[in-house]
C-alpha cells in the first residue's frame, strides 16, 4: 500500500503528514457496511502492518453518523439464506477486521458521531482510543435481531474496557447508550462538541504520529498481548520490549535533546 495513492472502492481515505483518515461513505443510509467494505477495511488494516509512513489512523463519522453496522438488505437479507459453511465465512471475515484492527501497530482513534450501532460500535470498540459527538448513540444491538452478544470479539473486549457488569447488561439487552454513559463507563475518553470532534481527533493523531512511532507500536502490541498474561509474565514481556526500544535511534534522540533542552523530533526509527 502507498498511502499517497491508496483508493480504496468502498470506504473513503486520505493521508496526510503520516495520519491516515478512514470513513465509510453511505450517509443517506447512516453509514452501513456491506460485504465488500467489510473485506477491503481488513486488507486495508493487514496492509498497514507494513506502512511505515502512517504513524496514526482516525476512522473517523461521515455525514452526521458514524456506522449504522451491517447493511440490512446487502448483509442480513443473504445471509438469512447461507448455509452454516457460508455463515462461518461471513463471521470469520468480520472477526478478522478486529483482528486486523488490532495487530496493526499504529493506533486507532475513532471519531464517534450520531448513530454507531452493531459492527459499527464493533469498529469504535476496536480503536484504541475513542471520542464522541454530544449526539452519539452506541449500541452493540445483536440481542435485538436474534443474535448472540458474542460478536467479532464483543465478549472478550467490552468487558475489559467498560467491566462485566455494564457489558453483560448491554449485550444481553442490546440498549443503545449515549455519550455521557460512555464517558463515564470509559468507553469514550471524551466528549467533544460535534463541531469540533473531526478536528480534535485528527489532533489527536498528529500527537501521535509526532511521537515515536515504533515504541507506540511496541505499546500498542503488548496491550493486545498481556491479556493472556500473569502479572510475572507481563513484566518480564515488558522488560523486554523496552530494552527493544531502548535499541532505537528514538531513544538517542530523546536523550539528545534533554541534554540540549530541546525538544525531542522523533522519526520513528
């Protein structure tokens, strides 16, 4: 992937001064994902992996609205007429977008404004850092169609970022929560004006992207690793990956500019 040139078909992209900006681009119908967006937003997050240019990504609302989850008449209607082989193909391929989403090492901001609903709260769960428009209505709604909470990794990580308890009620009830909830559960880190939400998270980015790309990496995948760890392995996983770091032209650099009372230019290297 040149992050200049990627055009993607189903979801739109730009890039500039290493922040890439993702949103998906069906306002009329509140953002819904189809088959084909679903597929290309994976390849597209598994591609990332060797982008070194892209420090930081922004998925970011479109149109008033952030994801209105699975297109009802392009994904629900076919679906009721797979096979469970085809069923699996289709649960798998969504799976693997979280997978993507989180084995990518740069971090992941989403801009959350007006509905975020099914895969579309999926997308803002997965991102490592969330905001949110005044006007944001979360739910994770599988309950509400006859499906189980236990969606493209639901179980595992609304747990870990809200708790058990505000979890299990959402995902058995599937009930919409807004913005105020979500800030105070730490679903969302803040509440940001719908004006101004696009340009604080694209801040936010660039923030990062300034910062030392490759030990956010290193941050990013041992949040995702440790936690399958004990507190023993943690620490000694840690230990290592900050003697890594330790290694990079980053760290000399930072070092540099403390003694110079400068401040640091990171490059990522």
């Amino acid at each position: 992937m040149n992050p200049e040139t990627f055009a993607p078909k189903h979801f739109l992209w730009s890039f500039k001064d290493g922040v890439a900006r993702i949103s998906l681009n069906r306002p009329e119908r509140k953002n819904p994902l189809t088959f084909e967006s679903y597929a290309e937003l994976r390849d597209a997050f598994r591609d990332l992996v060797y982008v070194r240019e892209v420090k930081a990504i922004v998925f970011a609302s479109e149109g008033g609205n952030f994801c209105s989850g699975g297109d009802v008449h392009d994904i629900i209607g076919p679906l009721t007429k797979r096979d469970m082989t085809g069923l699996l193909e289709f649960t798998r391929m969504t799976g693997d977008l979280v997978k993507a989403m989180r084995a990518c090492p740069q971090p992941i901001i989403a801009a959350v404004e007006g509905v975020s609903v099914g895969a579309g709260a999926i997308i803002s769960m997965a991102s490592d850092m969330r905001y949110a428009a005044p006007d944001a209505k979360t739910a994770f709604l599988f309950n509400r169609v006859g499906l189980a909470g236990c969606d493209m990794g639901a179980c595992a990580m609304l747990p870990r970022i809200i708790g058990q308890g505000r979890a299990s009620e959402l995902l058995f009830f599937g009930r919409s929560f807004n913005a105020e909830e979500g800030l105070a559960w730490g679903f969302f880190n803040a509440v940001v004006p719908s004006g101004e939400l696009n340009a604080h998270a694209m801040k936010m980015a660039h923030k990062l992207a300034a910062g030392p790309a490759f030990a956010n990496g290193v941050t990013k995948n041992q949040l995702n690793m440790e936690w399958s760890m004990s507190i023993d392995m943690a620490i000694e996983a840690e230990a290592q990956a900050q003697a890594i770091c330790m290694q990079t032209n980053d760290f000399r650099r930072a070092y540099e500019a403390f003694v110079a009372k400068e401040k640091p230019v990171f490059e990522g290297d």
